[in-house]
C-alpha cells in the first residue's frame, strides 16, 4: 500500500503525482508495485466512481496492461501521471 511521507524515500521506490479527476493525488509505492495498485489507491484516496474503467497515463502513453510493475515502464523518482475514465461514453 501507499504511505505518505514524501522525503527521503529509497531508491526502491517511486513517488506518484496522479492528476484525478478529483484532484491530485501523491503516494510513494514500492517499484514493484501494480499501475493496478497505484489506481486502487488512488480511487480510495479520491473517493472516484470504481465502477467506471480507469487508466493511468504517463505522456501520453497509456500504461497497460495494469498488472505490469510501475519498474517495468521505467518509472523512477517522483513522475507525475493521470487518471482518466475510459469507455464512459466520452
């Protein structure tokens, strides 16, 4: 799970700056953790609609599938990403 408290975290880990539709939200997450872990988090953090299908982005790039390690998509340091509601009939 996600704990907040920001500096001075290892190089294990990496802190998430995710711009929701509810307002940013910040975790630090091991590197191995699920993009499906970070969106969980996010959702609980925010109070977002978990019954709509959620994605996390980062420049552009859709990061999927959501059992992939945040590691895998060489994410490192602080990164900022969003999430963004699909198939909402947007």
């Amino acid at each position: 799970m996600a704990h907040e408290h920001g500096h001075g975290h290892g190089e294990d880990e990496v802190t998430l700056e995710v711009g929701t539709p509810k307002g940013l939200f910040t975790g630090t997450f091991p590197k191995t953790a699920k993009v499906e872990d970070v969106i969980a988090a996010a959702v609980e953090a925010k109070g977002i609609d978990s019954g709509e299908s959620l994605e996390l982005v980062y420049n552009g790039q859709v990061l999927q599938p959501v059992q992939r390690t945040l590691v895998s998509f060489g994410l490192a340091g602080t990164v900022k990403l969003e999430l963004v509601a699909t198939g909402s009939g947007v």
